[in-house]
C-alpha cells in the first residue's frame, strides 16, 4: 500500500498513570474485569491511555488530551458512534418524564414490540441489565422448561460471569457450580449428538456464541450446516436452544445473528450494542417458552428503569434506516484488508478473523510469546489508535474514511518500529 | 385524629388495562418480578393503575393522567425525590461528555472515594449494575478468601435472583445450587454458633440483611446485641460477614446499616439509593478482602458506565447536606403514627414494624386471608396513595407534610370502606 504520511506524535499518558494509582487505593486493581489494562489484551499499564475525559463518534479524548480512534467501542455498546445524537436525544426526553419509578413507563411494552419486530426469532422480549442476567435467565429457563438439569456449552465460551458458567479452578468457583455442565469442540455437531444419547433426557439447553469469537485464539465461523445440524439435534432431544448474543447482536445482523446463520433459536441473549451504550440486556424468547419463563423468579432493581428503552428504541430504528449492521461490516473489512496489505508490506503475517464488523488479529510469523503482536498493538495505541492484542475488536458506524486511513498510517509506522525492535525474529525469515 | 376532608376520586385506570394487556403478547407475564401487579403486594390488577406517564419529587402521574403519592418508591431507588435536579444536572453533565466508553471516565475514581469517605466499613469500592452482581459477588468473595464452600444465610432472607440464593422447589433451580447453604432464624446468633462448631472450617461466610424486612411477615430489627454477636463468632471462626444493605442501605444510616447497629461488617452490598434512581450498585469491603476480590473474574458490560456515578457523586454530597437519611426516618414515623391513630379510630389495630424509613404494614385484627389490609391498601390505591399489602414501603427527601395529610385523610375514607364491606369481621369485636 502506498501510504505518505508524516511520523505520529507519542501521547502523553501521564495524567492516566496518576489517576490509577489513586483508583489502587479505593478499587480492587484499579481498573476491573475487561476494561482494566491486563485483562485478555496484555496492556502495559505504563505506556497506555486508562481513563476518559469526553467522547464522540468513533473517538475518546483521554484526561491527558489524546484523541483515540476506538476500536474497541467500549467492548461492544458503541454501535452507532458515541453521544449518538438522536439516541441521546430520544434517552433525555424519557430521562425528563421518569426512569425508575414503582410503576414502570408504557415505553415498555413499546420497547418490547420494538424488539419482537426486529429479532427474527423473538415471539417475546425480557428486559434486564447486564448480558450475564439474560445468560443466566436463560439457563433457569431451559432448567424450568425441560426438568432437566444438564447444559452444553462450546469450549472457548465465555457466557458472563455467574459461577455456572466459569471454571473449576477459577478463584471462587466450587464444584457444584460447575457440574452441570458439558462441553464440546466448536464446530462439532457430532460430539454434542454423542452427549444428547449418552445423556438422553437429563440436557436443558445448548448455549452458544453464534460463532467462536474467544480471546487469544483465531475466530471461527460455523462451519455449512453446523447451525442447521445443532437445530435438528436439539429437536430431536428436547434439548433449549440458546444464542448468547450479547457481543456478537447487532454486528452480524439485526435480526439475530441465528438468522444470519440460517436458523431460529429458542433463548437469544442480547445486551451492548442494542442501545448504543445505554444500559440495558434483553432475553428474547419463542412462544413455547413463555409459561416457563413467566415461572422463573428473577428481576433486578434498575430492570424496567425507562431511559433505556427510549435509546434502545432510537438505537433500534436508526441502525435500521441507516442499515449499521452492513455498513460497520463493509467498514471493518476494509479496514483490516489494508492492514493486513500494510503487515505484509513490513513482512507480517497478518491473520484477520472473525465477522467483519468484530474482527480478530493475530500474527501469524509472531515469537511464541506473542511479543511482537502486543508490542505492535502498543506502538499503534500510543499513536492513538485503540486496538487490543487478543480479543475482538468492533467497528462503529461514525468510523469514517479518514479515520481507517489515518489507522493504516499508524499501523505501518507501528510495523515499523516493532521490526526494527526484533531484527532476529521469525518474521524476517 | 381530627379529620376534614372531602370525599377522594376514584382513579380511572383504563389506559393502564389496554396497555397492560398488550404488553402479555410480548413481554412474559406482562410486567414481572417485584414490579409486577401479582408480586407480594397482591395487587388486583383491575383496579390498579400500572404504567407511569412521568413522575416527580414524591408523585408519579399515571397514563390515565392520575396523580399518586408513591410510597413503594421505585421499590427503593427514590431516596431525595424523583428527578432530583442536582442528581439529574449532574448526570446530565457527565452524559455529554461519556458514559460507556472503552476507557473508563476518571469520575468512576472520585465516586470510589466518594463512597469510602460515606461508608463506615468501607477500605473499596467496587461498582456493578444489580443488587444481586454484588451479593453473588460478595458470596464468591467469601469463597475465594477462605477457600470454604458453605454460607449461612438467615431465614426469610433475599439476597436477589441468582439460583444460589432461590429455593429448591423454585423454578428452574437445582440441588446444586443451593446445596452449600446453611439457615439459621432471625436473632438466633446461638444457632449460626451451633452451625460453625457443626461446620468448623467449612463455612465461608455469614450474608444477611441489618434486619429483617421480609414480606408476608411484621419485620424484624436486631435484638441487643445480636450484631455484635454474630460479629463475635465470624472472627471465631473465620467466616466473612455479609451484609446486604441493598434495600435498607441509606435508608437506616447514610454510613451503613452495620454502623447504625453497632458492627463492621466484612463486605458490604449497595444498590438501590445509592444514586436516587441511576443504575449502579456497589460492593464495599475490608482491605484484608481486597486481594481475594482481585482474583475473583467478575466483570459486566455496563458496570463501568460513568453517568450513574456522576448521580451517586451527587446522591451521597446532597443527602450528606440534607441529612436526608434521618429526615426520611422522621416522616415515616410521622406518617405512621398517624396511620395507627386512623385505624384505631377506625376500630383496626395496625402494626408498623421495621425501621421508619421503610416501614412494613400489617393488621393484626385481619381476617386469615389478609383480605381487609389487602382491601384497604387497594382503597388507598384508588385514591391516589401507593401502598402494597405486604411488602415493605419507602420514604424519599420529597414526601412533604400536605402529602402526608393527603395520605391520612385518604387512609381514613378507605378504612371506613373497608369496615363497611366487612361487618362480621374480627375486627368489629
């Protein structure tokens, strides 16, 4: 590619630095889960930006005054670009009338026809507050529906953070939190029908992610026919459906990403992207479900809190007039065909998987370590571009021309500099 | 009491019924858990109005154009008075410049501080969305510290929805579940010392409420010195101390409920007050818990968003200011002396229980299916004043003396409909 550019300015993270030690001495590390500095993207703390000052569209100004292009669209939420105007000015009009109030507002029921009218497979809409309420929910579902008590996850999943759905070993995780569960290889229809017979009559539900899109690993796309073959099984067995589209809603496409893929689930979980950033989940369900549903005992404070519908509603419709899905996948790739064009130029091996809209990278010619990609993602970040080493990233619709090509600039010159950092590493070979 | 007043309107509630019947063809049961006509409250849906057109300070306006003084305050989160308009400028404020964003907004450091200079017990600070993210969390704490399985809980307690803390029987819970669980009564320290002698190195922690405010039931506070009590036998015997403030938090003492009570507690769970209405919750906990909490994976979409923490910033300065927590506390004691005075006028015996900022109702000379306190809530309801049957009620900033009036003079019309209904009934004798 031929890019002429002048060489990008190092940002000054000092102000951040500052802040996080404050933030040492009154939250447990700092910054948590995966928006803090090590979480799956091997950040070094010393070098990057950690905290916002303001944000706009497809960027975030740091406290220390940094423009950054956001790949990461706070790991999901951003979809239409950030402050979305109509979105915003939707949430400030309910935010006027009411949000948490003991009789809840009638945008309600109108969020929830929204929502059956745009998700394929969606007879009903359940609302709550975080991804991991909608996954959980649809797991007791399943349990209620079925009397059974066995689950099949896909490994590499990552389906929130109540106990049943991490692992042995993990810190505060005890056996029988666990001990439901069986697992299979993505991909692997056949290994899930061998459990359904060996288990025959004991599995609730089958919860996946659309596709495998697990950190520190290649994504993967379900293979022809894999959907359609966990579909059939399902069927056959008795065995609850269910989509965990929490990161993957809405990137795919907007009527679910089971219809994208040829099918129709049973429980659909989406949170993120559904209302730009608002804080809201749905479990989407089928007809069939509803009475078991409506026996469960489950709710939450803030559940049916009003300002959120209002943005998922402007979310909603204006992803659809401006069809977003398509447009953030047209965007993503050709971002990442430049970059890996630009990898190849500097002797990289740039591997881009996954949907467009929520690519991965990896680099194929890396040390063992994976030091080169990191340092590479380093090198971009402090030119300001916001990428991680080794989870998805997510593209948002004010993400502009100018943006990708001032992205690729960064890229190359971060190739740059990494190559010249290992002048013995593989790469070279 | 002396009482003048013209006779009170029924409410027409006929919007609420159109649209309550069609949010059943797409949301499961209609309006669900706590905030659904059927739960606790026994609510007769006929007769109910259910959806709000806006609200403000101690009103909701229902979509029938209703006027009601709303004692169940959002079930909690109304604290100072809906649309608070220093809660709401400053979250306006915060709104513009980022919510929910990849980096975090250093305000998220200022509400951690905020919060470790408010709560007695508290060396941190950790935000999530839902009273039942933190409780969970507290229990995987408690597991990860001490690397013991089993919790005590306290019967008829409610710690949320996650399936360790439902019952077997429950819908769509297993064994597994809740089979590490240990009960023990209300005031009964003696028997949580029987379990930890029983149980010895196997009990990770002790989660209660500061009293108890079940429903269905007159609550309960602590007995002298059952805190320090149970505080005692935690440092024993190694357990984790617990509390679940969620619901009482701020409404007993702005520095926690284990302060007002006398006791440190280990960790403690807020949700609901904490930013009059903005969806936050927050764990606090001893410094001696603050690695064990690090290793715990925990983490959530929206739990970092930075507009609730603009609100709570400015919940906690302006209750501070206001003493908010203390005046609430007075005019639920206000308002129920007076109940009690208009009941016996009345020839009704009304017992009020819990602490006076969410106080708990209950007829002791009540037929034995409850029906004349359900009649009689039902009564007031029609007339403009929120109550449920049994399920404990709120006071926020807002609620002022002519509310207060309002309130009695409607109590008074509805106990004289509800005697006229019940001739025979015990409570005449």
């Amino acid at each position: 590619m031929n890019l002429v550019y002048e060489p990008k300015k190092i940002i000054d993270v000092s102000k951040s630095q500052a802040t996080f030690k404050r933030a040492l001495n009154c939250i447990p590390a700092g910054i948590y889960g995966h928006l803090g500095p090590s979480e799956g993207c091997m950040v070094p703390v010393s070098s990057y930006p950690l905290y916002m000052d303001h944000a706009q569209g497809a960027y975030i100004w740091d406290i220390d005054g940094n423009r950054i292009i956001d790949y990461m669209c706070g790991y999901g939420p951003n979809y239409l670009g950030y402050n979305d105007p109509d979105v915003d000015a939707a949430a400030a009009a309910q935010r006027k009338k009411g949000d948490c109030t003991t009789l809840i507002s009638d945008i309600t029921v109108e969020f929830a026809e929204e929502v059956c009218s745009t998700i394929n497979m969606a007879d009903w809409a359940f609302f709550a507050k975080n991804g991991n309420d909608v996954t959980q929910f649809a797991m007791m579902i399943a349990r209620a529906y079925t009397g059974r008590k066995k689950m099949v996850l896909t490994k590499g999943w990552y389906h929130g953070v109540s106990p049943w759905t991490q692992k042995l070993g993990y810190s505060g995780i005890v056996e029988e939190d666990v001990c439901n569960n069986l697992y299979i290889e993505w991909n692997h229809p056949e290994q899930f029908e061998a459990l359904c017979k060996q288990y025959d009559g004991q599995i609730a539900g089958f919860i996946s992610q659309p596709y495998q899109h697990g950190n520190f690993c290649d994504n993967e796309l379900p293979a022809p026919g894999y959907w359609q073959k966990i579909r059939e099984i399902c069927d056959k067995y008795g065995v609850v459906l269910i989509i965990d589209d929490v990161r993957a809603g809405f990137r795919i496409d907007i009527k679910g990403s089971d219809y994208h893929y040829g099918i129709k689930s049973d429980l659909s979980c989406f949170c993120k992207a559904i209302a730009n950033g608002y804080n809201v989940s749905v479990l989407c369900g089928n007809k069939k479900l509803l009475n078991a549903t409506s026996d469960v005992a489950y709710t939450g404070s803030y559940w049916l809190s009003a300002v959120p519908f209002a943005a998922g509603i402007a979310t909603l419709r204006k992803a659809k007039a401006l069809n977003a899905t398509e447009e953030n996948a047209k965007k993503g790739k050709k971002l990442t065909d430049g970059l890996k064009e630009i990898a190849k130029d500097n002797g990289f091996d740039l591997r881009v998987t996954g949907e467009p809209g929520m690519f991965y990278l990896r680099l194929a010619n890396d040390l063992p370590s994976r030091v080169i990609h990191q340092d590479w993602v380093c090198e971009c970040v402090k030119r300001g571009v916001f990428f991680t080493s080794h989870h998805n990233h997510f593209i948002n619709y004010a993400l502009s021309d100018e943006d990708i090509q001032y992205t690729w600039e960064v890229a190359d010159e971060a190739y740059k500099v990494v190559r010249e950092r290992y002048p013995q590493a593989e790469f070279i070979k």
